[in-house]
C-alpha cells in the first residue's frame, strides 16, 4: 500500500540555521510529491511539488527539496531558518496525475529559537 | 484567491448528538475533501467528491456521511457524536488534477464530551 513516512515528529533549529525535514514514500508507480506546510492556526499551504523533471525543485519562502529515487526520499530543506518557518510540515504523495486525492506524512512539527 | 470557508472554527458536543460540519468554495472546484487531522496520525482522509451528489469514502469513513447538495458546498456529518471524534477537521477543494494544488480551510477543532 501507498505510505508517506516522516519519522521526524518534532525538529527545533536556532534562526539562521539550516533545515532539513525528511520525507520517504512507499509508492511503486512514478510519485507525484509534494510538501504542505501549516502555519498556527491556519489551512494546509503549498510549498513546492515534484512531477518529474529535474530532481531539485525550488519553491515557495525559500524552500527546496530533492527527489532521490534511490532512497525513495524527498527532503525538504532551507538553508537559512527564519522565525516565521514555525509551522508543522507535511509530505504528501499523489497516486494519479488525474485525481487530486493525496495520501500526507504524519507532520514534522518545527520550532524556531531566536 | 480561492477561498474555502469552514462555517466553525471550534464546536463543544455531546456523545450522542448529530453534528455537522459546513465547508465552503468559492472557486467552482470540482473535487472537495474531509480530512482529519490527530497529532502523530497526519491528516487522514474521511470522505471525497468528484461532483454534486457524488461521494467516495476515504480511508477512515466509520461514523461519518457526507453530503454535496450543491457544487460550493460539502457536509461532514457526525450522525452520533463520540468522543473519539474529538479532533480537527480540514476540508479542502481541487481542480481535479495535481497540477493544481488543494485549497484547505482554517480546520474545526471539534470537541466531543
């Protein structure tokens, strides 16, 4: 069956620092992979996708990720953190290019120390 | 910007009660969802619809319906309330497609006592 893992549930960093959340996928087909993120208090907003193409992408708030097949992963990462990246972050993998239904990770909750 | 409006932002019920969870688009978007959101659980699909009157269960849909009477709207219903049920509640709306990405509202925290 189709699972999106995120073993990390809760990741502190100090401002300024660099970030790396992790995502892998259990998906046999091509994955269509995305990353949402969740600010306090707020609906589910897109941060980037992967479809297919080159393996880094580049997204909203200065986030990238990078699709490695071989490791079934797609890490999300910022080099520089800023307090307002406070959020909970989840990975997400879509089964069809057709249907919007998405199966989500289980959420890296982040906190930012000044 | 599309817009998608959950009618209650926190409900308080009792075990037993029927409840119902109003979400709203304002995109004329196909597709609309019910997840539920637990800490260490992620969000979890409830039910989904391709269109009016159309439903599908999602993978948790035990003591949940749905209704879409009309293309903007999409019910969750709680037919007996139990405590279980206490969580968060996100609904969203889609194109249809990934190219475009889900539309989510603010969430319900529901509190069944």
């Amino acid at each position: 069956a189709q699972s999106v893992t995120q073993p990390d549930i809760h990741i502190t960093v100090s401002e300024g620092a660099s970030l790396e959340l992790r995502c892998n996928y259990s998906y046999g087909a091509t994955p269509y992979l995305f990353w949402y993120v969740q600010s306090p208090g707020q609906g589910l907003q897109l941060l980037l996708k992967y479809f297919s193409g080159d393996t880094l992408v580049q997204g909203i708030k200065g986030f990238e990720a990078e699709f490695k097949r071989s490791q079934s992963s797609f890490n999300l990462r910022k080099p520089s953190v800023h307090w307002s990246d406070a959020a909970e972050y989840f990975c997400a993998v879509g089964l069809s290019y057709n249907t919007d239904k998405l199966i989500f990770g289980t959420g890296t909750r982040l906190q930012v120390f000044p | 910007d599309v817009k998608v409006t959950q009618s209650s932002r926190y409900l308080v019920k009792r075990t037993g009660e029927k409840v119902f969870l109003e979400c709203v688009q304002d995109m004329d978007h196909e597709n609309m969802f019910w997840y539920r959101q637990d800490p260490g659980l992620g969000l979890r699909l409830i039910y989904f619809s391709y269109d009016v009157k159309m439903k599908e269960k999602g993978d948790i849909p035990e003591g949940y319906s749905v209704s879409r009477e009309k293309k903007e709207r999409f019910s969750l219903i709680l037919e007996s309330a139990s405590t279980n049920q206490t969580s968060m509640y996100l609904c969203a709306s889609g194109t249809g497609g990934l190219d475009s990405p889900l539309h989510f509202g603010n969430g319900t925290r529901l509190t069944v006592t």
